[in-house]
C-alpha cells in the first residue's frame, strides 16, 4: 500500500513594531516578532530558533533605521547596512512570549522579542573594527551568512521533500552563530571558550569558531590547543593566512621555531604584502640566532612601513649581536624618533653604548628608561653596571639595589652586585651575593668564576677548586681563557676536572 504524504508548506511571517522602539541609559529596548511554520520537518525546536532569528532580523532592521536617523548618537559615520551588521554581534535578545497559532490552515510558533542594543557597546564595536579589518569581514561573512541560512529557509516553503537533517543543519547553524556571537562579547577567556565549543559543537566545520577559540588558546598559553585549533581552521579553509599567521605565532611560542618559519612562509606565499609575517618571522630567525635572515625580514618589514617602530628596535637588537653597534644604535634613535616613550629602546641604545665603552651616554639612555617605568629592574641593572665601570662604586649599589628590589630572582643582578661589593672591600657581602646568583641559576657560571677568584684570594683553595671546576664543566669549552683557570687549579695542588 503507498504512503499518502500529505506536505504542509513551511510559511514565515514578519511584523515589525516601528513604535516599540525606546531608549533609556544609552540602551536601545526595541520589541519584535517573528513566526514560523511547523511541519514538513521542522519541528517545534526548529520552529523556534527561525522565529527568534526572524524577531531579531526585524529589529535590526528597525534599529538600522532607527539609528541611521540619529547618527549622533554613534561616534563614527556608518551606513544602514553597516549598523545593521556591527549591531548583530552585540544585540542581545529575550523572549518576551512564545504561543502556538494557526495561519492559514497551519500551525505556526510565533515568538516576541525585546532586543537590546547598548550604544557605548556598538560605538566600541564599530572602533574595534576600524582598527581591524579582519574582525570587520568576521562580522560582514556572519551577516551574510545569516542572510544565506534565511534564504535556505525561504526555499524550504516550496520543497515538498524537505528532510528533518536539511531543516535541522539549518537550525544548528543559526545556533551556532549565536554561540559565536557571544564568544566575541563575553569579556571572560573561559567562557568565550565554551561558547565557542557549543558553536563548534552546533556546526563542526565553523571556521570562526575554531579560529576564535584558538586565539584564546593562545593568549592563555595552551600552544596545544591552539595549534590543533588553527589546524582545524585552515582545513576549513586552506587559504586563511591569518590562521596561518596565529598557527606560526603559537608554534614560535612553544619554541617550535622551524615550523613557526613555514607557516609564515606559507602566509607570505598568500599575500606577499604582509607586514606581520614577514615582522613575525624575523623573530623567529632571530630566536635561532640567525640574525641575518632576521635582518632581511625587519628590512622588509620597513620597506613596506618605514614608520613600523618595533621593526626598528629589532632589527637594532640583531645588529647590536652582529657587533654592528653604531648601525644598532642608529635603528634605536629611530624607533625613538617615532615613539619616545619606548622603554626598551633606550635600554637597547644604552648597552649598545655600553659596548663602545661610553658610560656616561649609556647612563642617560637609562635614565630616560628609568623615567618611562620606575620599575625597569632591566634599566636598573645597566645603570648599576655601567656606574661599576666609572668606579662610581655607591651610586652602583644603589641602582643595583633597585634592580633586585623589583626581580628578586634575578641573579645577574646579584652576580654584578658582588662584584661592586669586592671593589669596596666587602668580601662577606660578595661572596654571598655569587652565592645567591648561584642559588637562583646553578647554571650561571660567571658567579662560581667569580665567587672561585674570591675565595682563591682568601686562600680557600679547596673552594675555589670547587668553584673553578664547576666553571669550566659549565663554560670551559667556550672560554678562551679556560687554560688559565685549569692552572689557577693545579697552582693550588688540585687537579682540573674539566
């Protein structure tokens, strides 16, 4: 016998409410209506999440309206379109009443919303996306992609052989953008990471939320996750250079510079213009000590924005260790000559001096460090340095003082501090600061040369040989004055171990 199947065309209504709109504290309250049809596989759950998608499509068409006739309530000049787009991220939406009705012969779930939008909020939206372009296309493919699942919607109404999976794909997604929608909102890590797993939990194959919770990821250290994340996104779509980008920034975290180096390849293969990945992998080279592929890279960087100042700094840092100090220098004065407040820059300038053996101009470029951040312990730490080298053994102290003060655990500074103390005569003092230096790295070998030299001078040969010995099991293979401390050992009747 055939099964008589009798199809219920699926039907959507809109009422728009102009009058319901109202604004209190900055907040726009508007009160909306959307309706869909039950059957044909949808089923009430589905039902619902149309009709609540249609409430909010309408009031985001009253609030494009109503907005774009008080602009002055927005900072910026935005069209309607625009509004409509920037305001779907942050409208937040509750059900006022939900009730089953009957339109033309067919049951319907009608559902009535009031809708919220904060202004401050949507002012801050429409910043975040001028300053972003990659948020601002995020935002324009969400509205476009509700637009596409409202269409598919719309199609529905003349297929007679819908199916309860086809009806339900669209639902999750609809839901899915929601999740997403208050990832971007939600001011917390931990919950921007569960809704974006209810988004990808909703839609396995949602690019955005798999990119936006890796970036979490990242941002709270979980490297793990957040490469696995981007793999996801760039499976999703192959050509994503920002996933790319953000994989290479997570694998340079964690130190898995040689991978970081392909994915900024890869970004750079995809838009050859990119300032970041071609910033991004000079670091990178940098941190493998390849400082002249890094110099290449920040060359590059500076081609494209001859005002990018953190390129200048870096691209100073890696001449400062090719020992091209004056070109280092130069690169220092002009990251300054863009921005001078950047404390690193003059920290950076300074050694670059200290290395030329002019202190007293390296002392001014902390200072000026030292002016930016009180608390610098780094600049601290030079000052304390370079005031030692001037026999300005008090003013050494002081600065070196500081500089643990603000690191506790900090055993150059420790190590540097023992050394002024030998030059005044406090012996005791010196040899405790090697000691704490030690304490804190047993892998900082200058304090068991330097603490092994103080007790060699007090007689201490058996300290000393100890010391002396760890010294060269820790850096004996890279000092060139290795022999000279091996016979220092055999002078006191020990044997060198090293």
């Amino acid at each position: 016998m055939k099964k008589i199947v009798f199809i219920i065309p699926i039907l959507l209504y809109s009422f728009l409410f102009s009058e319901s709109v109202l604004l209190k504290d900055k907040i726009i309250s508007i009160r909306s209506e959307g309706v869909a049809i039950i059957g044909n596989g949808v089923t009430i759950e589905s039902a619902k999440v149309f009709a609540i998608n249609d409430a909010k499509r309408n009031a985001l068409e009253q609030a494009g309206t109503y907005l774009e006739s008080n602009m002055t309530m927005l900072n910026y000049m935005v069209t309607k379109d625009e509004i409509k787009t920037f305001t779907g991220s942050i409208l937040k939406a509750e059900i006022e009443s939900e009730e089953n009705a009957l339109i033309n012969k067919t049951f319907a779930l009608k559902v009535r919303i009031v809708a919220t939008i904060d202004t401050e909020m949507l002012n801050k939206r429409i910043e975040e996306v001028r300053k972003d372009s990659e948020f601002k296309k995020l935002l324009e493919d969400e509205r476009k992609k509700n637009e596409d699942l409202v269409k598919q919607i719309e199609l529905l109404k003349g297929n007679q052989n819908a199916t309860y999976t086809e009806v339900k794909k669209i639902s999750d997604d609809l839901t899915a953008s929601d999740w997403l929608n208050k990832g971007l909102n939600s001011k917390s890590d931990v919950e921007k990471i569960e809704f974006y797993t209810k988004a990808i939990e909703k839609d396995p194959k949602y690019y955005y939320a798999y990119f936006n919770r890796g970036t979490v990821f990242n941002r709270l250290k979980k490297y793990d996750k957040a490469i696995s994340d981007f793999d996801k996104a760039i499976e999703i779509d192959p050509k994503s250079f920002i996933a790319y980008n953000n994989r290479g920034n997570a694998y340079q975290k964690s130190g898995q510079l040689t991978s970081a180096i392909m994915d900024f390849n890869k970004v750079i293969s995809l838009d050859p213009v990119n300032i970041l990945a071609y910033y991004n992998r000079g670091n990178a080279y940098y941190n493998l000590n390849n400082f002249n592929q890094a110099l290449n890279d920040y060359n590059n960087v500076l081609e494209l924005d001859p005002k990018y100042s953190s390129a200048y700094v870096n691209r100073g840092l890696a001449r400062y260790n090719l020992k091209k100090y004056d070109e280092a220098i130069t690169d220092f004065t002009k990251a300054l000559q863009i921005n001078d407040k950047i404390e690193v820059a003059y920290i950076n300038r300074g050694f670059s001096y200290h290395q030329q053996k002019n202190y007293k101009a390296a002392i001014k470029d902390y200072d000026k460090a030292i002016a930016i951040n009180p608390q610098s312990s780094l600049a601290f730490y030079n000052r304390g340095f370079a005031y030692r080298l001037l026999k300005e053994y008090d003013k050494a102290i002081s600065d070196l003082d500081y500089a643990i003060s603000y690191e506790s655990d900090f055993p150059e500074a420790y190590n540097e501090r023992g050394l002024v103390y030998i030059e005044l005569g406090k012996i005791n003092n010196s040899v405790l600061d090697f000691g704490k230096a030690i304490q804190l790295d047993a892998n900082f070998h200058p304090a068991f040369k330097n603490r092994g030299t103080v007790y060699y001078n007090l007689k201490k040969y058996k300290e000393a040989s100890d010391d002396f010995n760890q010294y060269l099991k820790l850096a004996g293979k890279i000092d060139p004055n290795a022999d000279k401390v091996r016979e220092h050992i055999r002078n006191m009747g020990f044997k060198p171990q090293y």
